[in-house]
C-alpha cells in the first residue's frame, strides 16, 4: 500500500475478506449522478486512474475489465442497472474502523496518507470581493 488513500483503503479492506480475482473494481459515490471508478489487481495495484464518471458510463467502464465490484456505489450502481459485473463486498468504506483494522499492517516510512486529486479544483476564484476589506 503507497499512500493511505481512500480506494487504497477499500482495496486493502477488500483484499483481505477474501479471493482476490486477478482484475476488480472500486466504485465510491462522486455526487449526484457522478461515481468515482478504479480498476485493481491484487496487492492494491492501480490498473487504471480513478476516474470520475456518470453513473451510465460506470458499466462500460468495468465491463469485460473487473471480475467483481466493490464499495459503496457498487450496489447502488448494480440495482439501478447500470452495471453487470457482480458485485462484493458493497459495504467496505474508507472509514475510521477501517483504516483501524489495517494499521497494524502499515509501514510509517511508507505508507503515509496522500490526497489523489481526481479532477482539477472548479472554485472560481474571488476578485470582487462582496465585503470590502478593512485596511488596517
């Protein structure tokens, strides 16, 4: 594991409940109609980037690619009917118990958290200001 993100989190979580099929992805909730995407090897290898994708684009995605699907928007996902792939282990998050069960497992030189941008920030930035500023 390099760097404690969230879907290395859910990959490790998942690793361990388990066989660990040679291809597998991650779903997490992105937003309304939104999902962020990642397909894994074994050992939480990145086989693609996490991608943030509309929910009818997210079976394509893993189709003829994942084995399986996990996370928190693999169920959603697959009621709805936008993907195929089955789906497992639906209920791993990257929360706090989570991340609990696998400290024992981390190496502190090594495995230290690190944001993963999936998209550009979109805030615009403020040149009016709509209260003046008091100069001091």
């Amino acid at each position: 594991m390099v760097g404690a993100t969230s879907f290395q989190i859910m990959a490790a979580a998942f690793e361990k409940d388990g066989p660990v099929p040679e291809a597998y992805g991650i779903a997490a909730p992105a937003g309304l109609s939104a999902v962020f995407c990642q397909i894994l090897a074994p050992g939480q290898t990145g086989l693609t980037e996490i991608l943030a994708l509309p929910h009818s684009e997210a079976g394509a995605f893993f189709e003829g690619r994942a084995r399986v699907i996990a996370g928190p928007a693999a169920g959603p996902l697959s009621e709805a009917g936008y993907v195929s792939v089955p789906v497992r282990e639906a209920g791993i998050v990257p929360d706090a118990e989570t991340l609990a069960g696998l400290a024992p497992e981390l190496d502190p030189r090594r495995d230290l958290p690190s944001p993963y941008y999936v998209r550009p920030a979109d805030a615009r930035p403020q040149t009016g200001h709509l209260i003046p500023r008091k100069d001091d």
